[in-house]
C-alpha cells in the first residue's frame, strides 16, 4: 500500500477539456473523499457553480506547496508539462488522457473513479529518469533549462536549413552531423520525437540516453544508445545560419550562437508516475499505439 494522498493539485487544460466537462467529473469523484483538491486560480471562472466544498484556488507559485500528488488533465504535452513540476516538488503525477495518444495517461475519460484510490494508497509509483540539460559559451555555463522528461533537440527552428552539430561522449569525440537536427531522449521519450525520427522504443527501466539525428545528410549517421552515467556534449558548429535552438520538452528554446555547447546529463530529480493498471510497458505500448491506427 503506498501513501494516501490528503492533498492533491488538478491541472485542467481548457483547450482540451472544452468546458471543463471532465474535471468537473474528476472532481465529483473525489468530491466524498477525505482530501484537499487545489487548482490554478485562473479556471475557477471556468468551473463557475457547483464546486465541491473540498476544493481550493491557488496562485500558480503556491499551487505545489503541501501537495501529496497532482493530476494532469490533457494529452501528453499537459502530463509533461505538469510532470516537471512535480519532479521539482517531489511529488508523483497521474495523467488523464483527453488526447489522441496520451501514452503517458494512465486514466481514459471513462476511468475517472480510479482517482479514488489515491485516497485509499491504493496505486503504484514508475520512476522515470530526466534530463539536465545547459548551454555553455567559452566553457562558462550561460543558461541552464528545466530538466526535460522527453528529449532536448537541436535544430534550425521554423527556418528549413540543416545544422552542423559535433557530439562527444565524456570528452571523447563521436561523431559530426550535418542534419535538420539531433535529439537526445530518455526512454520515456523514445517513443515521443525520436521514435518519429527513426529512434528505438526503449523500455523505461533503462538507464540511458537516444541520440536521434533527424534527415541526417549522411550514410554513418545512425541512432545511438549511451549510458545515463555519460556527460553528453553537442557543440554548434555551423558557419552558414544564424538560427540554431536547443528546445526542451518541445516548450522552452534557447537561442545557440556558434561554438556554443549544449552539455546533456542524467538528472538528480526523477518523474514519479502513478500507475493503477496492471499492464506492463508492452501492453500499453500496444494498446495505445494501435488505438491511433
């Protein structure tokens, strides 16, 4: 038996759930339930009437304060978004699929009473490793993003040009791509960008890292697994544009001048995912996967 939550945080996505139709059913579910429900004080003119006596607006600053988990309502952009909130916090997450995938929702629409159990301790916690990902200029750290569950991807923007990209492993070269851009994923995000790009699908417990080089302009450019333990650098080496970004979890983006290098790691932190089905990673790999055929 794991923890019983007492305090939970909801992220509704409105663009998804039009109405807030589902998050008013997820609340109605744990309307009866020994627990504190905290949501963004920007939606409570959305819910309008009828809101449960258990629930509370909060300003976005002190929406994780005191939280025992949060549950995402959205695709699998609002379950990322929200999961590096909760990986700062330390705190697990649960996603509701109102997407087309949402590989990484545990609840469909029609399976909101097993919020339920997260009051009776009655779930299981996935660890999912992250990304610490900054920018160095003259070997000076300029810029460092938040830890990315996903992926960090290089590449020339909204403009169509390709990139020149040098990658080395703990100091050691590897390898030099000319390509519309390289990926570095985790197993989490192997089956996100990368698998698109031609990347593996590689099982969450793994510890390690995806480079995925995107239309790469050459015959010896191939995917490529490394050790989590590895210190992973990619150096920008293009002459010719002006227009190269680093982008994590598709949401934030740095502008990279030349000679600037994107030094890649394994997190301290971890996203906690709470599981209530049975189904190991291949059955939901498959069920997900085929459901969008």
């Amino acid at each position: 038996m794991q923890k019983v939550m007492q305090n939970i945080v909801m992220i509704p996505n409105p663009q998804k759930d039009i109405g807030l139709r589902v998050t008013r059913d997820a609340l109605a579910v744990l309307s009866g339930a020994p627990v504190s429900v905290c949501l963004p004080g920007d939606v409570r003119g959305l819910l309008a009437d009828n809101i449960p006596d258990n629930t509370a607006f909060y300003p976005d600053s002190d929406l994780y304060t005191g939280a025992d988990c949060a549950i995402a309502l959205g695709g699998d952009g609002s379950v990322i978004k929200v999961a590096s909130r909760c990986a700062a916090a330390g705190i697990p997450v649960v996603g509701v699929n109102l997407g087309r995938v949402g590989y990484l929702a545990e609840v469909e629409q029609d399976e909101l009473y097993l919020l339920s159990r997260l009051c009776r301790g009655e779930y299981r916690v996935e660890r999912r490793m992250m990304l610490s990902v900054s920018v160095l200029r003259g070997g000076k750290e300029i810029h460092r993003m938040r830890d990315a569950l996903n992926e960090a991807v290089i590449s020339n923007g909204a403009i169509s040009h390709m990139v020149d990209l040098s990658l080395a492993c703990d100091g050691d070269p590897v390898n030099k791509f000319h390509a519309d851009g390289v990926i570095v994923a985790t197993p989490t995000g192997s089956t996100a960008y990368s698998m698109s790009a031609g990347g593996p699908i590689i099982d969450p417990a793994l510890d390690c890292f995806c480079i995925t080089p995107v239309c790469a302009h050459s015959l010896s450019a191939r995917p490529m697994l490394m050790s989590a333990q590895s210190r992973l650098t990619l150096e920008n080496i293009c002459t010719r544009e002006d227009n190269t970004y680093l982008t994590v979890d598709g949401d934030e983006n740095f502008k990279l001048l030349y000679g600037d290098t994107v030094s890649v790691r394994r997190a301290k932190a971890e996203t906690k995912m709470i599981r209530f089905h049975e189904n190991g990673f291949y059955a939901v790999l498959n069920r997900k996967f085929n459901n969008t055929i």
